[in-house]
C-alpha cells in the first residue's frame, strides 16, 4: 500500500511537471479539443450551453440535451434530470462513450430533459464576475461551496427554464458528496429532488484504499498551507493532457503505466477498461478542480466523520469551535438510491453502508460485477447494462 501512494505521488507530480511546462494559464477549453456540444451534435443530437452565476459570484457552464432524436416530439414537456460529475472531471464524463452507452444519451432516449453541471474550477466554469483565475483567491474553495454555492444556482436555473417543479439528479463521486452537503446545509431544496441517484456515492472514508486519497495524508494543515495551496488542481491543458493520451495508447510502453495509476485510483478491473477509448478521454480527463477540494476529502479520511472543512485554528472564528460541524445527515429526506461498485477503492462499500445507515431514505444497491471500480461508472465496456439501465429504472420507479 505505501509503494502504491508513492507511485500514485510521482505520477502527481509529473503530471505538475508537464502542467509547469504548459504554463500556469488555465484556459477553459485546449484547443485541440472538440467543444462539448460538438460531441453531441456529432451524433445527431441537439446540445445548447447555458451560464448561470453562483451567489457568490462564479460563472458557471451548464450542457443540456433537451430531447432525442428518436423522440416524436420537442413539444412535449419532459422530466427534467440533473447530472453532476466528481472531483476534476465534467459534463463530458456523461457523453464520452456515445449514444450507445453514456448515460446522458440513455436519458435522452428515455424521454428526459438532460442537464450536464461542470463544477467551479473545471475546464468549462473557470470564470467569476470579479476575480481572475490567475488569482489564488479565486482557487479558495472546496466541494462545499460547490455544494451551497454551485448546486442551488444550478438547480434553480433549471427549474426557472423549464417550468417544472423539482427534478431527478444523478451525481457521481465528488458529485454525490456536492450533492449530501447542499441537503444538509439547505434542506429546503430537499423539495426541489424527485429521486437522488448516488453512483459511487462518497461521504465517509473511513475505508478507503485509494492512494490518490491517501495522498493527501502527506499535506500539512493549518491556514498559512491553505493560503499558499490556492492552485488549480489538475487543471485540463493542451499540453499536459495531450501527453497523457500519447502515452495511453495502445502499443506503447508507458501504456500500462497509464492503466495501473487509474486502477490504483479507483480500483482494478482490466477487462472493463476500454483501452482504445482512454486517449480519448484523457483528452478531458482531468478537467481540473482546486486543490482544497482533494485536501477536504483528506480531512474526511483522518477525522472519519463527514464534516466541512477544517480551517485550523480559524474555526473558532468561522464555526464557533475548534472543529468544523459534521453534515446533518437527518435533514436529507429526498429518497436516493446509492449505487456501489464492490471493487471501487474510493468509495468503498462498508462506508457506502454506514451512509446508508445514516440517510432516512436510502436504497442501497450494488452492481452486479464484483471487480466493478470507481471509474467503471462513467468508462466500463458494459456500463449500460450493468449501470446505465438500472439508473433509467430507478428514475422511473421514483
């Protein structure tokens, strides 16, 4: 295990190498890639992009597919569902494999309103209506913020445009984590959720196995390391991204050094990684986010418990005590369905079952693959059979 965050560690760093040689700039998209409704439309599917600003004055991008090509009508009013991606990824995580697999797809297909979050940071919302992103102060901020902050604006945005009532949301990883923090802060928009679908759902990590978690164990606390770690984390660049999907194809000899630093991230499952899609999706994958928001899981793993963040000694000012207050897990009433892979190293599933334990209305359910992992989710060769088609059936029963 301690070889294995080393290893995990190094690649970090090389992959910081390559983003120094880059340069700092983070733009939103590189160049070399296809915009995200051209990922879209290529398959004959209508895409639009919408921006919305957060209260606390972050830009947004929001993709939408409002309906399917195989629908008979646009004029119908349809369910409206939300989906929202992990720690430094994006709305491409819902459409990279086509229309035959990926979820956002699916949903379309099945007659719903798909709406694509990209979290403060990433490659699609790195813009604020004061700050610069070339200022740390606009990398201040973890996946709570992303959660009270990110998520209502999001959410009431979408019910405003579409005139409906509450919505179905679909989150993966960070996106489920964003997901339990804004109930618990604003339980009011419990009654803006229809049905919760939690893929590989992260609150508690007590458990995990993951050396990219475990990594974060070797950073130091206290608020001068807050104040100097305000930077981009893994941000998507032309250069540093670009490199990854050379070294990624198939034939070269640096490829199964690519596939065993995703396996120790997320779990190993060989026969599921579609190996002539990753420079593909190494192409969007990372898409960046803030380093507090990989510190913020870190504190979750030492603490166990599923807190917000710990400022140091600032908590006496910003909480009133020396420790930062747990999520009150007992003001989620919206019904979800947490969906477990039995080999994910991240989000594992003894601490997908304590949260079940602690969620009044929580399903849990578990892919039917006991070598499923973390990335499976979004990048498995049978995801829609083993996935994809129970998260349509679950909406559907809720």
């Amino acid at each position: 295990m301690r070889l294995a965050v080393w290893t995990t560690f190094l690649a970090f760093m090389c992959y910081l190498a390559m983003d120094a040689v880059s340069g700092r700039r983070n733009k939103n998209v590189p160049k070399s890639l296809s915009p995200m409704p051209k990922l879209i439309t290529q398959h004959g599917y209508p895409a639009e992009t919408h921006t919305v600003t957060t209260e606390d004055g972050y830009i947004l991008t929001m993709h939408r597919i409002p309906y399917s090509p195989k629908s008979n009508s646009t004029d119908t009013k349809r369910p409206v569902v939300f989906l929202q991606h992990g720690l430094i990824s994006s709305s491409v995580d819902w459409v990279i494999m086509g229309p035959d697999k990926s979820l956002a797809y699916l949903l379309a297909d099945g007659g719903y309103d798909v709406w694509m979050g990209n979290s403060r940071g990433n490659m699609y919302s790195t813009k604020h209506n004061k700050l610069s992103a070339m200022l740390p102060i606009f990398w201040s901020f973890s996946w709570h913020e992303m959660g009270v902050y990110d998520l209502p604006a999001e959410i009431d945005y979408i019910l405003t445009n579409t005139g409906q009532n509450d919505l179905s949301y679909v989150g993966h990883s960070m996106g489920t984590t964003m997901f339990f923090a804004l109930m618990s802060v604003k339980p009011d928009y419990n009654a803006k959720i229809r049905h919760m679908v939690a893929l590989a759902p992260v609150a508690f990590l007590r458990n995990t196995k993951s050396p990219f978690a475990s990594i974060t164990k070797l950073l130091p606390s206290g608020v001068l390391f807050d104040f100097v770690s305000n930077w981009p984390f893994f941000p998507n660049k032309k250069l540093s991204n670009g490199l990854l999907g050379t070294f990624c194809k198939i034939g070269t000899i640096t490829q199964s050094m690519c596939t065993n630093t995703l396996f120790q991230i997320g779990g190993f499952n060989t026969n599921q990684l579609n190996q002539t899609m990753l420079p593909t999706i190494l192409h969007y994958f990372p898409a960046g986010s803030s380093i507090k928001a990989w510190k913020h899981y870190g504190q979750l793993i030492n603490s166990g418990s599923f807190r917000q963040y710990d400022h140091g000694l600032v908590n006496l000012y910003k909480y009133g005590n020396l420790y930062p207050p747990d999520y009150n897990l007992d003001n989620i009433n919206s019904s979800v369905s947490l969906v477990v892979g039995a080999n994910d190293w991240l989000a594992t599933p003894e601490d997908a079952t304590q949260l079940q334990l602690q969620l009044p209305f929580a399903v849990y359910h578990e892919v039917g693959l006991p070598e499923f992992n973390h990335f499976d989710f979004l990048w498995a060769i049978d995801v829609k059979t083993l996935v994809n088609d129970k998260v349509l059936s679950l909406l559907k029963a809720n």
